[in-house]
C-alpha cells in the first residue's frame, strides 16, 4: 500500500507548475499501449488499461483533490469507456491472433460506408454529448472534451475491428485535445498529445503498408475472427 499510496500524491514541481506523477506514468503506459497496436500485439490492451486506470484519477482533479483542482469530463469518462472497450478488443485481439507470436488481427480498410458512419458518430456524438458534459460542469470549451471522448471511443473501437482509419481518428482527437489539456493545466498530457499526433500519423502509415502486403482476404472472410473457423 505504501507504493500505492506515493504513486498516488508523489508531485513533480517545475517552477509553479505541480504535475502529479500519476499524470506522466498513466500517459507513459498510454504510449507503451500505442506501440503496442502500431505492432499489433495482444498485450497492448492490458497495458493501456493500466494507464487509463490511473489518468481516470488525473483528470477529476477537484473529486481527488489534486494540486490541478479541473475537471474535465471527456477525458475522465473517456478513461473508463477505454477500459470497457479495451476488454473486448483485447478478448477479440487474442480470439483472431496467429501467425507470429503475439500479433493480432490483420488490419483492413473500413470502406466507405464505415467511414461515413465514423465521421456522423463523431460529430453527432460531439453535438449530443456537448450539452451533457456543460451540464455535469466539464471544463471550457465543453465541445473539445465531447469531441475527444467521442472520437476516443470511436478510435479503440476501429482498432479493436483492425480498421486502418482508426489512426486518422486519433490524430483528429489529438488536434483538439493537445490545446484543451494545455489550457486546462494538464501539461504532461498535452506534451503526450503532441508526440501523439505524430506518432499516430505514423500508425496510419505503417498499418496501411502492412494492408497492401496482405491478400485482399476480406473479400471472401469480412470479419477477421471468422478466419480462425
């Protein structure tokens, strides 16, 4: 409990700034998870779950009464559908698992219907979700944190499926969430999310390579687990 309970107060002070150790080691399994999916490794998915466990603590900064007393909504609750989504798309990583050991799922293009159905959800969730997160008292603008919980949850969801463009979503997320963690106070976070923007550009790349390597399998198996019958 002793470590426990160090993780949960231990500070780094720099000049007037205080960012909670708590910040930086959930964004640091955050991007350990991130290198993960770029392999497409199963173990990528408990992984993440550890850092959003932790960041969920983070960013209800006046329930826990941390030195940052913010709340921001999006990115709290976010924390907790990343853990939800997270078991199943680890469960499905490791039912459609082969090949070399530890790598999942192979990735595949959503098509167009999907990726019109993904830009809808992600506005339409933004305009459904920006009065409710104004309500429940979300940090301004309230739109930005309804934008990176919809486009997060879309995003675990894409790459649960193995869907290329969910690396696209991630970087629409980044572009918005990058300057809504600064203006709240959440330094650490913004850093990472500008190292994410980057990184996740260089996902889409890396996946979309690996898709053109790949037979056009989809045509005959649509769903990647159904391979495995």
């Amino acid at each position: 409990m002793t470590v426990i309970r160090w993780l949960f107060d231990a500070q780094l002070v720099i000049g007037d700034q205080t960012i909670l150790w708590r910040e930086i080691v959930g964004n640091v399994f955050g991007l350990l998870s991130a290198l993960g999916g770029m392999r497409r490794k199963v173990w990528a998915w408990p992984v993440g779950i550890v850092g959003n466990a932790l960041l969920f603590t983070v960013f209800l900064g006046a329930v826990f009464d941390t030195p940052n007393p913010v709340n921001l909504l999006g990115q709290a609750g976010r924390q907790v559908m990343f853990i939800t989504v997270s078991i199943w798309g680890w469960w499905r990583w490791h039912q459609s698992r082969g090949g070399d050991a530890g790598t999942a799922v192979e990735p595949r293009w959503a098509g167009a219907r999907n990726r019109v159905l993904l830009v809808v959800g992600l506005v339409g969730g933004t305009a459904v979700l920006t009065p409710v997160f104004s309500a429940l008292g979300s940090y301004e603008p309230v739109w930005a944190d309804a934008w990176i919980f919809t486009g997060s949850l879309l995003a675990t969801w894409g790459m649960a499926r193995g869907w290329v463009e969910f690396w696209l979503i991630w970087v629409a997320v980044d572009l918005v969430g990058t300057p809504l963690l600064f203006s709240a106070g959440y330094y650490a976070s913004g850093l990472m999310y500008v190292f994410y923007g980057a990184f996740t550009l260089a996902g889409f790349f890396v996946w979309a390579r690996a898709r053109r390597q790949k037979p056009l399998v989809e045509t005959q198996w649509p769903d990647p687990t159904l391979q495995r019958r």
